[in-house]
C-alpha cells in the first residue's frame, strides 16, 4: 500500500512538472475525504477536450489503508479502493457544478492467527455503509456537487454529495471534499 501510495505521489509531481507551461485548469490532482474513494483517496481528473472545461472528462483514483497488529494474535488488515469516474462539468469562470457516475473498486483484507494455533483466518467481506460480500467487489457511484476550477490554475476545491449502490442496497448520503492542484 505504501508503495502505491508513493508511485501515485511521484507520477503526480511528474505529470505537474510536465504541463505547467500549459495551465488551463483542465486537469487536477487532489486528495478527496470521503467520497468515491469511500474513506479518501488520491485523484487525477483531466477533460477529455482540454479546451473545453464545460466538457465530459474521467477520475481515476486510489485509495486505503494497511496496518499490523503483531502484539495481537499477528494480525493485519488492509483496504485498496480505486475509483474511476465520467463527469461533466456545467458553469462559468471558476464555478462549476459536476455530475459524474462510475464505480469504485474494492480489495479488503483482515488477517490473522488463530490463538490456540488453529491457522491463519482471513475475512474478505468490507462492511462500510453498505456490506460489499467478499472481496474483490464493485461499488456504483453517483457525483452530485460544486468543484472551483481556477482559470489559470492553482487550488482546486470540491464538495459533493456521492450516492453509493451495489447488491445490497442504496446510500444516498455519502459525501466527499477534495483540496488539490488544477493546471
């Protein structure tokens, strides 16, 4: 997970470093709270027409956690999320409300040891808002909000409100906020 984490870092830095003679705002990396990525994740959002903000573009993005816990039972846990998404952008200047719709999806992992000996025990069923069943699985997502999109670039501000579904059910209430860099 580290290691995925510090790939997206540096293939960010080297896509920011490479168009930044060219800033439009048509593109963006950000770290979202929330969201499609369920509890955060890192983004990269580009327009399909560069020269058209108010055009149809896709996120792709990645997100989770690892943790060990040796003192108890050796036990670990980890979670890998990765959200990829249509979205549309409608508005004027810097202000645009998005729509988007995609899916996200999930790899969860809780290990560990028997404590009378009796083997490893892993669980691959993610409950969070809504059960997924086992794991690998798929997430539908719908993107409802605001996102600030400076002319020149810069800083880029998102809120949306984000309706998750799969074979379990519907959540209307799950939202997400994300800071990043537009160019």
């Amino acid at each position: 997970m580290k290691n995925l984490i510090l790939l997206t870092c540096l293939f960010m830095v080297m896509a920011v470093t490479a168009k930044a003679q060219e800033s439009n705002g048509s593109q963006a990396f950000y770290v979202e709270l929330g969201g499609a990525g369920l509890a955060y994740s890192f983004n990269y959002d580009f327009r399909f027409d560069k020269n058209d903000i108010n055009s149809w573009g896709m996120r792709i993005g990645a997100g989770g956690w690892s943790r060990r816990n040796r003192t108890w039972s050796n036990s670990s846990e980890g979670l890998l999320t990765m959200p990829i998404m249509l979205n549309r952008l409608y508005g004027r200047e810097t202000h645009f409300f998005e729509m988007g719709f995609g899916t996200t999806f999930i790899y969860y992992r809780d290990t560990w040891e028997d404590w009378n000996g009796g083997g490893t025990t892993t669980y691959k069923e993610f409950d969070f808002i809504l059960p997924s069943g086992n794991t690998p699985a798929f997430m539908g997502v719908f993107n409802l909000g605001y996102r600030r999109v400076p002319v020149d670039g810069g800083f880029t501000f998102r809120a949306n409100l984000t309706p998750l579904f799969n074979h379990n059910g519907f959540w209307p209430l799950w939202v997400g906020v994300g800071f990043g860099y537009a160019f």
